[in-house]
C-alpha cells in the first residue's frame, strides 16, 4: 500500500500544481470558470460518495479501490484532450467518480491492516510517502512544462492516468485483505446501522464540521487561490510553484515519522488547534509575497513550508479519529463521510477563491482565510475527541 500510494503520487505530483494553469492559461477558460470546474468535480464526488460508503461496508475497500483506480486512469490521462468547457466538465465527471471511491476505499484497507494502537502512525507514514511522490512528481513536471507549448501539459496528464494503473498492480499484490466473502456479507446483513447511525453520533459531527471549515480555509485554496495569487499578485512563473510545492512535500516525506512521535504525547484536540494556526501563519507569508515582491519567490516557498508543519500535524489524527469512532460495520460510511468534509471543502473553496480573485479582492480573500482559520483553531479546542488507544502511549 505504502509502496502504491508513492507512485501513484508521483503522477499526481505532476499535474498538481498546473491543473488551474492548464484550464486558464492554456485552454483559456475565464478563472471563474476555472474555479468553477474544479469545484465541480468536488461536487460530484460528494454526490457519488454516500454510495461508496455503502459498497465498501457491503464488498470490501478492495475491488472498490480497484475499480476506482481504472476509472482514474480514464479521466486524467483524458483531460490531455479537453479542448472546450463541456468536454472539461466531462472528463472531471469521470475524474470525481475515481476519486471519490479511491480516498475511503484506501483508508478502510489500511485501517484493515493496522492495529488500532499503529494506526496514526501508518497515517502518517502514508502521508509521508504520498507527499514524497508528490515532491518528485513535481520537480519532474518543472523540468517539462511550459506555457509556450500546450503539449507539455498533456503529457502530464497522461502521464498521471498511467500512475493509477501502476498502483493498480500493488493493489492486487495485497491477496484476499480487504475482500468479503458471502458469509461476511450475509453477517453484516444482519447488523442494523445505516448513515442514520453515522449522523447520530455527536462527537463525529462535531470533529467533521471542525474539519470541513479547517479544509474550506486552507486546502481547498491551494489549486486555484494559492496560485492565482502567486501568478497574479506576487509576479511568480507557473514553473516557480513547483518549487514551493516541492518543499513542501520533501519537506513533510523527511519529518512526518518525527512529528508522529511528538503527537502521542500531545492531545488529539490541541494538534488539530495547532495545525490549523500553522495553515493562518502560511497564509501571513503569502500576503508578506504581494507586499515585498523582490523576495516573492522566498516567500511564497515558506509558505508551502509552513503550511507543511500543519499537514504533519494534522494528517495522521484525522483519519485515526474517524475510524476510531467507526464500528467495523459501518466503516466504509464513516471514511466515507470523513472523505465528504474534504469533497465539500473542495465545491466551495477553489469557486470562492476564483470569483475573489476574478474580481480583483485578492486581500479581502486572503484576510478571510487568515479570520476564518484563527476561529476554527478556538472550535478545535472544544472538541471531546477519545483518547489515543493505550497501547500507543505505552
């Protein structure tokens, strides 16, 4: 798994950083409509997603993740051929509905594989190496692009819709873990629990909208507000993002395990507190970019840096409190609706950021974000979140 989720990171690395760019810069869609398309995407995962939780609880996260990883491969290799905006909301249809299977699918094998007492830990490792293949993916993808050759771009894409098939082939190294047998499925049929169960349990719908509005205010403006801001205001090539994302994910593959220890001693609520006043300090230095833009590029790339120290922090508790709250039957829904505060976070934020920014309110977005994050931070700390399984502290 762990070997899988890096290289179909590296194809992810890619694109990442250019899929605003290649929309608006190269296709020539408006940037609300840029903003728009991406949002959209996310939208159709979370209409999609209440059925994969179902599915997954049913047969297993295993042939889900497979099938979603075929129908990735589809999508991105088919955005190279995107020419128009109905074809674009097309192919990001096919995009959404990989994604929005693959995301819980993945988190429910791995929650499968690993003890309770592990769990945050292989989080974390995840994390690390999804960002490891991201980092490279990215700095290869510097070496390639180019505004002045659209063909460039495609070949990004293509090259992103291959990563999924090769993490295909690790997947079906993986034997029978993940699978239900029709005994399994026969037994699960008899245990009442439906999203019914997942919407009653307070202390998961706290901790979900805490992490919807954390997401809405920092993630989800990475794709479009991060770089239109940094193209727009700071005065940076498209090439020189990769830079800064590079950084970033090198930067979280060499400290995550570290970071992972510090974690056990500290209280799930105060980390999650801590990572979203990291996000707010990285948004103060890409505002620092616009203001002081002989030393732009510095700033921006600081940005991603402490905008790192906040992903370490905060990718490892997410999921090992949404499946520590989730009994095994209902699993797939309760990842599944951890996945939907992301996918909601998505709709809004790159739409919010390209109409700000399409609108030339380049600092009353970015002064939002700043707000909104510091409030989020006071929330996280009234969350009564379970404790780490003893075994971890011990």
């Amino acid at each position: 798994m762990l070997v899988g989720i890096a290289l179909s990171a590296l194809g992810n690395g890619l694109v990442l950083p250019y899929t605003f760019i290649y929309f608006h810069n190269i296709r020539g869609f408006s940037t609300v409509f840029a903003g728009v398309i991406v949002s959209y995407g996310a939208l159709t995962a979370l209409l999609i997603s209440p059925l994969v939780g179902n599915l997954i609880d049913k047969w297993g996260p295993k042939p889900i993740l497979m099938s979603s990883l075929i129908v990735s491969s589809i999508g991105y290799s088919s955005l190279s051929l995107v020419k128009s905006i109905p074809q674009a909301f097309f192919v990001i249809t096919i995009c959404s509905i990989g994604q929005s299977a693959m995301w819980p699918s993945q988190g429910t094998i791995s929650t499968e594989l690993t003890p309770d007492h592990l769990r945050e830990r292989i989080y974390g490792a995840q994390f690390a190496m999804l960002n490891l293949g991201i980092g490279i993916g990215g700095l290869i993808s510097s070496l390639v692009v180019t505004l002045d050759n659209p063909r460039t771009f495609e070949i990004l894409f293509i090259g992103d819709g291959i990563s999924y098939l090769v993490y295909l082939l690790t997947v079906l190294t993986l034997g029978n873990v993940g699978k239900r047998s029709s005994i399994e499925r026969a037994e699960n049929a008899k245990i009442d629990g439906g999203w019914a169960d997942v919407l009653a349990d307070k202390t998961f719908v706290k901790f979900w909208f805490v992490a919807l509005f954390a997401v809405l205010l920092s993630y989800s403006q990475l794709e479009v507000g991060f770089t239109a801001f940094s193209t727009s205001i700071s005065g940076l090539q498209p090439r020189d993002l990769a830079w800064a994302y590079a950084v970033n994910t090198f930067i979280i593959a060499a400290f995550q395990l570290y970071i992972n220890k510090k974690l056990i001693l500290m209280k799930r609520k105060t980390g999650i507190s801590i990572a979203v006043l990291f996000w707010a300090a990285a948004w103060v230095c890409l505002a620092a970019s616009g203001i002081f833009k002989s030393n732009a590029l510095a700033l921006v790339i600081g940005c991603q840096f402490i905008f790192a120290f906040g992903e370490m922090i905060w990718s490892p508790i997410l999921p090992s409190v949404v499946n520590q709250l989730a009994p095994d039957n209902l699993r797939g829904r309760y990842n599944a609706a951890g996945t939907n505060a992301w996918q909601i976070a998505l709709i809004a934020g790159p739409t919010i950021a390209g109409t700000m920014l399409g609108a030339n309110a380049h600092w009353l977005w970015l002064s939002g974000l700043i707000i909104g994050l510091l409030i989020v931070s006071v929330a996280a700390q009234r969350l009564k979140l379970p404790d780490r399984p003893v075994s971890t502290v011990t």
